[in-house]
C-alpha cells in the first residue's frame, strides 16, 4: 500500500557486522528515519534505488526489521548497494 516509499536521511554506523563478518558493506539509517517510516509497513526485504549524497544512484536491498538472530530489540532499516 505504501509503496513505492521514499525516504531520505542521516546514514549512522550500525553494528559492523554486516562488514566484518559477511565482507558486504551496509548503510544504517538513524533511529528517527526508522521512526518515520509508516508503521504498518511490513518487516522484510526489499529492493530499490539508493544514492549518497548527490552521488549516482545504484540498485539496492533494504531490510526493515530486527535481527532475530543477533538478538536486535529496536528496528532497524539497513540498506546495501549493488555495484
């Protein structure tokens, strides 16, 4: 219903776990861009168009969820770029 949704907002460094121990680097969104986003919008992954700054715009996945197995407690909106 919501989609396609667009949002904008501060990148902030999560956890480095996606990096670290998978070698795929991540973009975390802030706590308040996650708060923004539409609260019936299912947890899960999507795909989409992502650029940084006024940078080139690349193809993405986005999750929006917790991480059951990391044990996560708040949300998260976590994105990674395909080049």
């Amino acid at each position: 219903r919501h989609l396609p949704y667009f949002c904008r907002g501060e990148v902030v460094n999560g956890f480095g776990r996606g990096s670290k121990e998978l070698g795929i680097p991540a973009a975390n969104f802030s706590e308040q861009v996650v708060k923004s986003f539409p609260s019936d919008i299912s947890t899960g992954v999507y795909y989409g168009w992502a650029c940084v700054g006024n940078g080139d715009v690349h193809k993405m996945v986005l999750s929006i969820g917790w991480n059951p197995f990391y044990k996560n407690i708040k949300k998260s909106v976590v994105s990674i770029l395909l080049y």
